[in-house]
C-alpha cells in the first residue's frame, strides 16, 4: 500500500511539475479570449486568439504557412550549425591552448562587443540580400555565445581535477575526452541554449530585409495591408519555436548531463539515510 500510495504521489508532483510552466501562458490566452468578446480591445486592432488560430488553418491548407515555416527552419538551423560550430571550434583552440589564446581571444573578444545586427549594411553590400546574407546574420549571432562558453567552461575546469588525470599518467586525449570536455559540457550546454535564443532573435530581423519568405517576411508583408491576424501569429510561432527550442535544449542537458543527476540523487539518499 506505501508503495502504491508513494507512486501516486509521484506520478501526481510529475504532472502538476508539467503543468505548472503552462499555467500562465494559458492564462494570459484566456484572458485574450475574454477581452476580445466583452470588446475590452479593438479587434481590429488585437484580433482574437481564435481568429487568429483560424486564420492559421487558413494559411496551412494553401500551403503557405508550412512553406515559409520550414524556410525560416532552414536558415535558423543551418545559421546555427555554421556560426555554432565555428564558436565552439574557437572556444576550444583558445581554451586548450595558451599560444591560441595569446593570438585570437583579444581579437574575438572585441569583435563580439560590435552588435552583430549593425552589421546589416555591410553584409548586404557584401552578399547581398539573398539566403547566404540571412544565414550569414544568424551564424554570427549564434558565434559569440558559443565561443565565450566553450571558452570559458574549458579554462573554468578544476585544475585538480586535470592534476587528478595526470598523475593517472592519462594521454591529453584521454585527459581532455574524460576530464576536460566532461568538467566544460555543462557550460557548453548552456551556450547552446543561449544561442537558439538568439538565433531567432536574429532570424526575425534577417527576414525583414528585403526577404520574399519566411516567417518574417510573411509579417512584413501583412503589415503592409494591416493584416493584423498573420501578424499575431507569425509572433506566436516564434514564441513556439523559441519554446521548442528550449525545451530541446533542456534536454540535450538531461542526456548529457545525466551523471551530475545520478549524483544529486545520490546525495539526496546519502543525506536522507544520515538523517534517519
């Protein structure tokens, strides 16, 4: 019967602990809902959550919502990759190597105080206003915050934990495979997280420059005819997609990091057992 009884408090704290973020998203909705038919808000102006849902059948049925969804996908992702990865092979050289930091940190560090989105005139002269300018804009939103966490979480490892690994005569291979990069992840993590934020951060600004898709363009253009309802919505998909996001990072953290959960619940126990 304790057991039964433990399982359904388990299973009860999972769900509430599930629920409990949406709350006030779907609070705030209803809200709306209620606003827009007791006519508190001019729809006109702020249409209804359900015209607004509506309006998004709309749009899926002739097909171009999926259509500049997965473009808008298409530049984040690739944007990601291209600027994520060169900040995180950055981060690395410079964190492992004394010479390398010497040489590129001072650099970088001053190019990352530049706001990347005030280099929009010069990447326009240089590439133009075609798909390479836009992924170009989102990988160099995405650089800085990998770079500045690989970086960090590499030179912010315990030096006796890397003592550790020596005096076990481990290769710097093995060092930095079972050492260094473990000591890092979690800061790596969190500038992945960082990074999808401002990718999308980015990509809404890069699709309103002169863009013939996507979700940005796809508000740009109905703003030019007051097209209130696509607005709103192209708003709640990036809030959508910035959730999603999130929650895909959170979860890369839970994989990766599943030891530093092992080791929480170890603690609990052996502190629970102290107790008794």
């Amino acid at each position: 019967m304790e057991n039964i009884e433990t399982n359904e408090k388990y299973h009860f704290s999972f769900k509430f602990k599930n629920s409990l973020p949406w709350l006030i998203p779907v609070f705030l909705i209803v809200f709306w809902q209620v606003a827009c038919n007791l006519s508190w808000v001019n729809e006109t102006l702020l249409p209804s959550p359900i015209d607004v849902v509506t309006n998004g059948i709309k749009l899926f049925k002739n097909g171009e919502l999926q259509e500049n969804m997965s473009i808008s996908l298409y530049r984040a992702t690739a944007g990601l990759l291209i600027g994520g990865g060169l900040g995180f092979v950055l981060g690395f050289i410079n964190g492992v190597s004394r010479k390398a930091r010497l040489l590129f940190d001072s650099t970088i560090q001053m190019l990352r105080n530049i706001p990347h989105l005030a280099l929009i005139p010069l990447i326009i002269l240089w590439l133009g206003i075609g798909e390479s300018a836009k992924i170009s804009l989102v990988a160099l939103g995405c650089l800085f915050p990998m770079y500045i966490n690989t970086y960090h979480g590499i030179t912010s490892v315990d030096p006796k934990l890397i003592e550790m690994g020596k005096s076990y005569e481990l290769s710097k291979k093995d060092l930095f495979i079972k050492v260094i990069f473990p000591g890092a992840l979690p800061t790596i993590l969190m500038g992945v997280r960082y990074a999808l934020g401002v990718m999308w951060t980015t990509l809404i600004v890069a699709e309103t420059i002169s863009a013939s898709s996507g979700i940005g363009y796809m508000s740009t253009n109905a703003e030019q005819f007051m097209d209130m309802k696509t607005i709103v919505l192209c708003i709640l998909i990036y809030a959508l997609l910035g959730k999603l996001s999130d929650f895909i990072a959170k979860n890369l953290e839970d994989i990766f990091l599943e030891w530093r959960a092992v080791e929480r619940r170890n603690t609990d126990a052996s502190e629970t057992s102290r107790n008794k």
